[in-house]
C-alpha cells in the first residue's frame, strides 16, 4: 500500500528548503505577535487635575496617538496625593503596554517625601520618553501687590508678613523647592501652601487668596491674560521664547534659579521592550509635528528628545540631586 512504502531519503536541496521555510515562520511569530498590540484601548493616566498643563500634555498626547494606533486612547485623571494616587495605580496595572503614566519630576521626589510610598519609582516603573521640558514661572497676585521684580516682591515680603506665603502645583514639586530656596537666599521663612495641582492654586492666586505661586505657564497664563496675575520672574539659563519680555531669575539678581521642569511617560517595570521603544518613538513623531509644537510652546512647553536609557539616566541624576535638597531643606 501506498503508506507502507519507505521513506524517501531528502536531497540536500531539500533539506536547505524547509530549512528556509522553517527559518521565515520562526522569523515571522514574534513579528506577528507584536503586531498585534494595540488590540485594546490604551490608558493614559494623568495625576493633574482636569484643566492643568499636565491634562492639557495629556490629551494633546492621546489625540495625536489614536490616529497612529488605530485605538482608543483613555485619558483618565487621577490627581491628589503629589501623583502618588495615579503613579500606585499605573505601578500596580498589568505590564501588558495598556496602562501609560505621565508625570513630572514628582514621580522621583515623592520617595524621598513619603517614607511609606507604596512603590519604587526607579524599580517599578520604566522611563519611557520624555515628553517635554519646561520653565518655571513666578507669578504673583495683582489683588495683593503692585510689584514688577523679584527684589520689590522680596521687599513687600520683608514689611508684611502676610505675604510671605507661596504656591505650588503639589508638596515637595519644583516650584515648592524652588520657594524654599529663595527664602533660604533671601533670609525669609517663606510659607509654602499646598494645593492638588496647578489649577486650583492658580485659582487662588488670581483670587488674591495667596500672593505668590511658581507654577508652570500652562496652569497659570489664563490669569495672566485676565490681568489678575502679573509674571515676574521665569527659571531657566534664557528667557522664553513664550514670554519673552519677562526676566529670568538670574537678570533679576538672583543666579542658580535654572532649574526645568520636565513630564514624561512611565510603564509598569517589565513592559515588553517592543512595546516600549514603539510608544517612545510615535510619541516623539507627534511631538514633532509642527502643529503640536506651536501648541506646546503655547503652553509654555518645548518637546523633549530623550527615549529609554537616555530618559532613564535623566531620571536617575534628577533623583539624586534633588534628593539631596529635599534632606538638606528638610521638607516632609
């Protein structure tokens, strides 16, 4: 019978046939299993309050992302805490490339603030792209004075003690640090306010509830425009292409404050790499967008550059040098 009849030995050339063939399917397996993600809506968590430059990044982000992943991108807010409520969440969520973290510095400062955080921000997450760089802005209330430098501020300061308190978008941000640091260089105990992000203290600030916030332009320039906040002094090596008419800290005598601002993507630690290195590099092609990039600079943003390892060791010096303020300033 046909099926009983032995074997037939293989030519050479057949065996470097299927060789060939076995070698193109082993080949194409992982292909087709990455092309597969996105097969699900995306989570992009924000920890910033609706309103915010944090949530405006954001959803800027999402709505250049849906068109190239052909999926939904989810924004969802979950502020409070300093970013540790959303920042818990994404660290808890499943490595699976389907729940993103944006945050800022804060994500690095808050384990030296908090001696109980539920998560390792250098082990638990993976740097994925930053997204942009950012200065910072002071910003003072036009309810509370009519100065239009940092040193008259610094002299309103010193006659009334109801003006020495201050704002920030959280507790232990750039904008706090940087507070403290100007009334450890100035010689005032300046008193920091905490609020849950930058929209509320900006609020406050155009209220005349509290006389001065360092906060980025974003979450304060609509009360700029409105005239209820007057910006004096910005951080940085060079004044903003932005707002070019206001001063840097260092013309305004005071050297040192150059401190950025920066906010990027996190994922749970053991993400595929595939999956992360396609996040990074479609984020930065709609970060290169030209539409995208006039509306960053709007709000008072430049795009970032760095993906991966070079994004990690961003994260990593930020972590120790402002660490070692943090312990110097005591804050807690």
């Amino acid at each position: 019978m046909a099926f009983d009849a032995p074997p037939r030995q293989l030519s050479r050339r057949h065996v470097l046939a299927w060789s060939t063939l076995a070698a193109c399917g082993l080949a194409r397996g992982p292909a087709m299993a990455q092309s597969a993600w996105p097969s699900q809506p995306i989570k992009l968590v924000v920890p910033f309050a609706a309103g915010g430059g944090g949530d405006a990044l954001g959803r800027l982000l999402a709505d250049g992302l849906r068109t190239v992943f052909t999926q939904p991108i989810v924004v969802e807010n979950k502020p409070g805490a300093s970013t540790i409520i959303a920042s818990e969440y994404v660290a808890r969520a499943a490595p699976d490339g389907y729940t993103i973290l944006l945050n800022n510095q804060a994500l690095l400062l808050n384990a030296f603030l908090n001696d109980t955080l539920p998560y390792k921000p250098l082990d638990d997450f993976v740097p994925v792209v930053e997204m942009v760089k950012a200065q910072l802005w002071m910003g003072v209330s036009t309810a509370r004075t009519d100065a239009t430098t940092v040193a008259e501020l610094i002299a309103h300061m010193k006659r009334d003690p109801q003006m020495r308190f201050y704002a920030s978008a959280s507790n232990g941000s750039l904008g706090h640090l940087m507070g403290f640091n100007l009334g450890e260089t100035v010689g005032l105990n300046l008193q920091h306010v905490l609020y849950k992000g930058a929209t509320p203290a900006a609020t406050d600030l155009a209220a005349g509830q509290i006389p001065m916030a360092i906060l980025d332009l974003a979450g304060i320039k609509p009360m700029v425009d409105a005239g209820k906040v007057r910006l004096i002094a910005v951080s940085g090596s060079a004044r903003s292409k932005a707002l070019p008419q206001v001063p840097t800290f260092g013309e305004s005598g005071y050297p040192g404050f150059t401190t950025y601002s920066w906010a990027g993507l996190f994922m749970p630690a053991k993400t595929p790499p595939d999956v992360v290195r396609r996040v990074a590099d479609e984020t930065l092609k709609v970060l290169a967008q030209p539409a995208v990039i006039d509306k960053l600079r709007t709000l008072g943003y430049d795009p970032g550059t760095l993906t991966e390892t070079r994004f990690a060791e961003l994260a990593r010096t930020d972590s120790a040098q402002l660490g070692a303020l943090i312990k110097r300033s005591g804050l807690k």
